[in-house]
C-alpha cells in the first residue's frame, strides 16, 4: 500500500522524490500515459525492475476459455482478455559495459515526475556503477493526444567526472515474459505468448514488428524510429528478429557531452485490414510524427491540455491534497476517453491489466457524465461503441428468452465475459445505465442528430428488455424480478430500487423519444401500442417502502433481513467476499457499494428531501464500501442531505483511491470511475449540480474545511463557470456570443445568466440537520482535517 504523502502535494504535478522498489507496481499505475487508444505503464525505461510491465491498444483481446466447475444454459463459453502488446518503452543504457540497473551500484537520486500540464512523464536520476562510473540521465516521454497513433521518448545520458564508452539499446519487444496472471492452467496457455510473428522489418535506425492473435485473430503493428545527437563519432545499427527489434546507438564521450536519442514509434491494429495496410498505417503514423518532431509534438501536448484545462479544471481552495487528486482524476479520466474514437473505457483505463481489460457500467455511469461536461466528443464515442454492439446485445437477449438487447456486464468486444452469473448476467441495470448516458448526453449537448442516428435505437432496445423482463401483478404493479442492483452483496432479489427506477426513466425516455423522431421509431418497428405499454409499464414501477421503518426498501423485502454482524468483523476480513461465502452476504443486510444511495442521486426526482435523509442515515449503517464506486456517491447524499463534513470525507477517499492506494490493488491500474467520481463529488455534491428533465441546477454548499470551489461545465455549447464561496456564488457565461443565455435553478430559484452579466447570488442559510449518520464499525471514512487535507 502506498503510504500517505508518497507524493508531494502539487498542485499541476505527481512527484516521486525516491524510488521504492517495493511499490514498483503501484507507481507503474500512477505514471501510466494513455490517450485511449495506446496505453503504456510507468515502467522504468531500463526494463528491470519492474512490477508489471504494460503496453496496450484499445480493444485488442485475445479470447480464453471461461472456467466452470458445473455449466449452465446461457452461460458465455469463452472470456476476453485485454494482452500486453509490444513494447516499445525499452532503452537499456550500458556504461562501460555495465548496465543501468538501480539495485546495483549507487543510485545517488532519482526523481519521476508526472505534469498534468504537459501530458508528460520525467524522469532524472544519478547513478554511479559499481565500478565508480558517474553518470546522469534524463528522460521524457508522452503518449500523444494529437496523434493517436504515436508514442514518444526522449533521452539523455551524459557523463559527470571521466570519460565513458555509453551503449544505448532501444526494443521493441513482443510477447515479453509476464507475471502469472491466472491460476487456471488453460487460461495461462492462452495469455502465454499470445502474439504470432508475421513479419519484421529492419532499418538503420528502426524498423517494424507485425503480430497477429492466435484464438481472437485480431493484428497489430509496432514499428520505431531513432533521432540521434551525439557529439563526434557514433554508430547507430539495428538488429531483428520475430518477436524483437533492436537499435543500438554506441559513441563515448567526455564530461560534459550528452547523448541524446529521440524515439518515435507508433502503433496500429485492426480485425479486417490486411497485413500491408497495416503496416503501411504505422509508416504513415511515424512520418507523420518524424514531420512534427520532438519539440513539435511535445508542444502539440501542451495546447490540447491547454484547452482541457481552460473548459475542465476544477479548483478546490482549503484542501491542497484534494486539489492535487482531482486534477489526477480528471487527467486519467482524459487518458481513458480522449482517443478512444468509438471503443469501450476500460474499468482501469489503458493503465494496467485489471479486470482483463473489460469495460463495465460504471463507463456510462461515473467516467461519461464527467466527460458529458467536460469533453462531450468523447462521451458521445463511447456510446456509438455501445451502438455498434447492438446486435451482438440482441442475441444475449434472445438467448435469455428476452426482447430487445441485454448488453454485457463486462467485455471488451460486445460479449458477455461474466462467468459470475449473479452479478453478471443478472446486473441488467447495465441497459438503463447506458439508456441514461444517453439521455444526460442529449440533455446536455442538445445533440438531436446524435439521439436521431443513435441513442433511439439504443432508448429503444433497452425498454424493449424492460418491458421483456418485467410483469404486471394482479393489481396492476409493474414488477421487475431476479436481478442485481449496483450492491453485489445483495444478489437476484425482486424490485431492486435502482434497477426499477432507472428501468421507469429509460421506458419514459424511449417514448419520449420516439415523438421526437416518429420516422426513425417507424423504422425501428415501434408502433403508438409499443410506445403506450413502455409509459404504462413505467407508470405503475413498483418501489418497495418499508412504512415501518420509514425507508425505502433497496429491494423487496431487504429491511426485514438478519442485520450482519460488524462489531464481530475484524478489520483484516474487508473485503468481505475475499473473506466470508456469498451465502452469507447475500441473505444479510450488509452492502458492498452505494445502491438505494445511488438511486437518490440519479434519480433524485423520485424522493423527496425527507425520505433522502432517512433513506441516507439507514444504508449508511450497512455499507462498507468494498468497492471503489461508493465514496463518491455517499459524498454527493452526504452533501445533499446536509452532513457536508461526511461529504468531504468521501470526497477524499474517492480522489486519493490510487494516490494512497486505498484499496491496495492499483497495481493493476488506476480505478477510472472512483478518479472520474472525484469530479462527481465535487460538482454534483458541494456544487449541487443536476440535471432532471432538462432543468440545470444548482445547490451549492461547501464544508468548513473547503473555501471555495470554482468549476466550469459544457451545456448546449455553453460554457458556464460557477464560483462557489461559504456565502455565495457567481455563475458566469464564458462563450456562445453576446446574446447567449442560460436559464438555471439556484437552490430551487430560477436565474438567468448572459455572457455580458454573471451573475452573483447568496448560499441560502442550510436547514437543520439531525445527528451525523454512523457508518459500520471500522467503516468511516477517514477524516480530513486541517487546511493541508
């Protein structure tokens, strides 16, 4: 686990002052560059040490069989796992026929350090060999955003008391030794050497490697190129062969000189294109940053994260450390979604190999609405991927004896990958997840093309699988049974709160829909009966209440469960499933993640402020937040409901979830969707923000601890700044012309504001609030105290 204040607090940076060969693994996560389409950890460039070595392209998988000890009908048969592809991160440096590694001789200093500014990794160090060899390097690297295809390095040795004989190795390397990722035996097979060559290509100062998968047969193609400065005579040569590249620059210099090497290198892969367009695609991709060059692209960087953060940052002014998190989040949040270009989000982004590199829910619930906001283009590529996956949606369903599509619980192509059927299968709530990223898209953008060309036909599918799955009772109630809400730990139970309510929005949005586009509806089938029983369906939802208690229940009959036993639960038992039988967990009144707390929030529409409040102090004593997803959630009710100290509790906890690593897996990547709710806590929680039925508001409040927070979102193409302070805020219109407008709800009061008069109005006093909810024994969130965090 990394400890607190591993990284300094910065502002714009992620600095690490030493290096620790104990959190290799971690830190490799942290540092981890991507643009949603090239993905490459934060290895050392040497190679070795490392933790886990990773280089990947969006979507490139190569299938395995899914284990199981009794098959089922409508089980998948086969999983797909995201594979590490060649790399291209390898300059081995000898000195004096000694290498560059850190476990030996004298690693005088060393620092990495990640700018959010710059889209950039440095890394200096000072090393002196065994055999007294004193030597500093320098290096850079950046996976760009301009050009999706490219990754660049750069890097400078330069001798610092005699003269010295440097060799420079640069690789690509495929199918390079891993870690076990699986214990099952036929799924190591699989992962183990999953690349076959094709063919290799070798210059000078560079060449190509072209691979295929064995089972998925998908190809990819890696090739590099070489910039060389070095002072007098210097040789540069290359060697190949199927599985690696090697370009090898030697030359000796003086105290004083520097060597310096520039590698580009690109990567392209497909499912359908030949082997010579494929080749030819990373060619092009080279030549076209061999144009730019180093300088060019790094300046490139620069200007779009420039324009990121002009329309995106979020300033947090009390808590240094927070603010230091969010940008972190927001920056990772930018590397899953900038260059995915209709490809899924993965659970871990491009940063490591968790989760086998499946994307989830929580894409359309937690990384797109920050990306709806913020960097709407990106948002919207994501659910043309889902669209594109209907088809293979439609047959899940039909396999299911279901009408119009189920879509998976994870995957990478458009399968279900889910050998767990409980919370695989059974988490249809997925379809009103993507249903509801579309309506938040539209809403937002005002996008009707988008909705015309795609979001209908996914509106309409998906109430199709509603109206499917759910019945009518004798009395007319709308019932949707044996399935799995958001909290895993309460599994294929009856009228799950969530799963209903978003159910009733996606069938409401459909119809809706459909009146809008009546020829697009024709085409797709829906007649004015289809439209009629989707209205009526989600008319009469059943949500489960428990009167006597005054909640809501989180499914039928959840309130009147045995209650866990937390007091008896040792701290080292989390997370309970590692621990304790699904048995257990599933019949007790214990909960992995915000569920019914979840409903509150994006349907917040369907309570009033009273049932949010009891609701919130009842699931807050049986939640344990065995997942990542929760704090950012339970800090926006927190916040709603009045217990704003709470809501910056999780706040933290959500945006420190790598920087500390809380849940001590970052190793195997960075957990996008609590890094993306960082931003959720900050803006929908102490800002207030939401958007039912078309209506932007606000109701901004801010703890003790926190002095002001400044944020700005995309709305219909405007952009709105909103300055909070303890006492007030300012909401200001920075473009859309001088006649642009925009209508908003300030704590229940309608405003309007123009681009030629901000608008500045006080913070109402906050209401009485009853005593701070308890969380489980041993559950708190950690507290944030004093101005530092």
């Amino acid at each position: 686990m990394i400890r607190e204040r591993a990284y300094p607090v910065d502002p714009w940076h992620i600095r690490e002052t030493r290096l620790d060969l104990d959190l290799l693994a971690q830190s490799e996560s942290v540092f981890a560059l991507s643009n949603g389409h090239i993905g490459i950890r934060g290895n050392l460039e040497e190679g070795e040490p490392h933790g886990l070595p990773g280089t990947y392209l969006n979507s490139f998988y190569e299938l395995r069989p899914l284990p199981y000890a009794e098959a089922g009908y409508g089980f998948p048969e086969s999983g797909q796992t995201m594979i590490n592809v060649t790399n291209a991160k390898l300059m081995r440096l000898l000195v004096d026929d000694e290498p560059l590694d850190v476990r030996y001789g004298d690693l005088r200093s060393h620092e990495r350090v990640l700018d959010l500014r710059a889209g950039t990794l440095e890394r200096t160090a000072e090393w002196v060999s065994p055999s007294g060899q004193a030597i500093r390097i320098r290096t850079v690297r950046l996976v760009s955003f301009t050009q999706r295809a490219v990754v660049a390095f750069l890097y400078e040795v330069e001798p610092l008391h005699a003269s010295a004989r440097l060799i420079l190795q640069s690789e690509l390397v495929a199918n390079e030794q891993l870690p076990p990722m699986s214990k099952d035996p036929r799924v190591a097979a699989v992962l183990d050497h999953p690349l076959q060559a094709e063919e290799m290509l070798e210059q000078r100062t560079g060449g190509l490697l072209v691979h295929r998968t064995k089972a998925s047969d998908l190809r990819m193609a890696a090739a590099m190129e070489h910039l060389v400065e070095a002072p007098g005579r210097h040789a540069v040569t290359t060697e190949g062969h199927p599985d690696w590249l090697r370009t090898t620059v030697a030359c000796k210099l003086e105290p004083g000189q520097r060597l310096r090497v520039v590698k580009l290198a690109a990567y392209g892969w497909s499912s359908n294109r030949s082997l010579p367009a494929v080749r030819d695609q990373v060619g092009a991709a080279l030549a076209s940053a061999r144009l730019d060059g180093w300088d060019g692209l790094v300046e490139a960087q620069r200007e779009y994260l420039d324009q990121f953060w002009d329309h995106s940052d979020v300033k947090v002014e009390g808590d240094p450390e927070v603010q230091q998190a969010v940008r972190f989040g927001l920056f990772h949040t930018l590397q899953a979604g900038a260059r995915a270009e209709q490809r899924p989000i993965g659970s871990k982004g491009l940063t490591g190999p968790g989760y086998d590199g499946h994307t989830f829910w929580d894409a359309e619930t937690f990384v797109l609405p920050a990306l709806t906001y913020t960097q709407p283009s990106a948002a919207a590529d994501v659910l043309r991927w889902r669209h594109s996956t209907l088809d293979l949606a439609r047959e899940r369903a039909q396999t299911l004896g279901l009408q119009g599509a189920a879509f998976p619980w994870r995957t990478i192509r458009g399968q279900e990958c889910s050998a767990y059927w409980p919370a695989g299968t059974a988490g249809f709530h997925i379809g009103a997840d993507i249903a509801d990223a579309v309506r938040r898209y539209v809403q937002a953008t005002g996008d009707l093309d988008f909705e015309r060309e795609i979001g209908l036909e996914l509106l309409v599918e998906t109430a199709r699988l509603w109206r499917s799955l759910g019945h009518h009772d004798r009395h007319g109630r709308f019932h949707i049974d044996g399935v799995t809400g958001p909290d895993e730990y309460t599994a294929v139970v009856d009228d799950n709160v969530y799963t209903n309510l978003m159910a009733q929005q996606n069938m409401f949005a459909a119809a809706d829909a459909c009146q809008r586009h009546p020829e697009v509806a024709r085409r797709l089938g829906v007649d004015e009966e289809e439209s009629a029983s989707w209205r009526d369906a989600a008319a009469s939802v059943h949500i489960p209440y428990d009167r006597e208690l005054g909640v809501h229940q989180q499914s039928e009959g959840f309130t009147r469960l045995q209650e866990w036993d937390f007091e008896n639960t040792p701290p080292e038992a989390y997370p309970l499933l590692l621990n304790y039988p699904y048995f257990d967990l599933y019949r007790k009144q214990v909960i992995k993640q915000a569920d019914l707390v979840m409903a509150m929030y994006v349907r917040g529409d369907a309570f009033t402020p009273e049932e949010k409040a009891r609701n919130f102090a009842y699931y807050e004593a049986r939640t344990v937040r065995d997942s990542s997803l929760s704090a950012c959630i339970q800090a926006v009710l927190a916040a709603e409901v009045g217990h704003l100290e709470l809501a910056h509790d999780y706040l933290g906890e959500a945006a420190l979830m790598d920087l500390h690593d809380l849940h001590r897996n970052a190793r195997d990547g960075v957990h996008v969707a609590s890094l993306a709710g960082s931003w959720i806590a900050l803006v929908a929680g102490l800002g207030g923000m939401r958007d039912f039925n078309g209506q932007l508001s606000f109701a901004p409040r801010l703890p003790s601890r926190i002095n002001r927070l400044d944020f700005s979102l995309l709305w219909h193409g405007k952009r709105l700044r909103v300055d909070v302070t303890p006492e007030e805020v300012t909401y200001s219109l920075r473009n859309g012309g001088g006649a642009a407008r925009l209508e908003l709800v300030h704590h229940g009061k309608e405003i309007e504001v123009t681009q030629v008069k901000p608008v500045t109005v006080p913070i109402p006093e906050a209401p009485p609030i009853g005593a701070a909810p308890r969380q489980p024994a041993g559950r708190a969130p950690v507290r944030r105290v004093g101005a530092g965090g």
